[in-house]
C-alpha cells in the first residue's frame, strides 16, 4: 500500500551534496566561467517536483551554504537562491508543460536573474569577483545542461522513491 508521507529528504540533500561538491571542483581559469550552477540546478528541480515540500526557505538555506562554501558575502546567494525558488514556485505548473527547450530559455532567464541578484549584492559591498557579462556564460551552460540534470534527477527520485 502506499503512503502519501514525504519520504526521501536524505536523498534530496544528498544531491544537493553532489551539486554543492561539482561548485567547487577546481577548474582551470578559461573553462572556470562557464561553470553552471549546479546547486541552483538541482534546487530548481527540486522545487517542480515537489513544490509542496521545497520552497523559498530551502533555496535560503541552500544559498547560505553556498555562500559559505564559496566565501562570498553571508547571504549573497541564500538572497539569490530564495528568489529563485519564489520565482519556480509561481511559475512550476506552467514550467512542467513547457518545452524541453522553452524549459531551457526558463532556465537561463532564471539562472542569470539569480546571479545577477548575486553580483550586485557583491558590486554593493565592494567585493565584485568578476565581470558581470561572465553571468551570460555561466547562464548559458546552465541552461544546456538543464534537461540532463533532469533526467538524472528524475532517475534518482524514482530508484529512491522520493516524494
């Protein structure tokens, strides 16, 4: 008999583990700004498939680990992560029966709202690390990669039973 019961939530931070481990895997300087943004990735995917259970204060707390992760400004990213979960909770019914490639368009709207949310919390405090056109290629691959980590992700939440 099944049970309607969330189940999984170790699966859920386990990937988001992953995601958090693929941010910080050193890479050379000329490939290091195209680097997606996996966390943000597996959040985002996390959101549709169970806008019940992960919502705005799981992107907040995921955004505050990645700022400690990565050493930025405490809050930069768990601001930015929190507005992109905001934005895929409004919009996750329409997101599920888009295209593969207007879910793609969706992503890299997405992904470089939320940087660019990022760089001006940074460019306000005077720690800017980067040009802001860099966000396009990190966008850019993000969006590339979004239906493949889909894909994976949908395998993980059927093998594990995550609901």
């Amino acid at each position: 008999m099944m049970h309607d019961r969330p189940a999984g939530t170790g699966v859920i931070i386990v990937t988001l583990l992953i995601a958090a481990l693929l941010e910080v895997v050193p890479l050379p300087e000329s490939v290091n700004w195209v680097r997606p943004e996996w966390m943000l990735l597996v959040l985002v995917y996390w959101v549709l498939e169970l806008p019940s259970r992960i919502g705005v204060l799981w992107g907040f707390f995921v955004g505050l680990y990645h700022d400690v992760l990565v050493g930025t400004t405490l809050g930069q990213w768990g601001l930015a992560y929190a507005l992109g979960a905001f934005v895929m909770l409004a919009a996750y019914k329409r997101m599920r029966v888009f295209t593969s490639l207007q879910q793609c368009a969706v992503v890299f709207l997405l992904v470089g709202t939320v940087s660019l949310l990022a760089f001006l919390v940074q460019e306000s405090v005077g720690r800017t690390l980067y040009p802001p056109y860099t966000i396009l290629y990190a966008s850019l691959t993000s969006a590339v990669l979004w239906r493949p980590v889909c894909a994976l992700l949908r395998w993980v939440q059927l093998r594990f039973l995550v609901r």
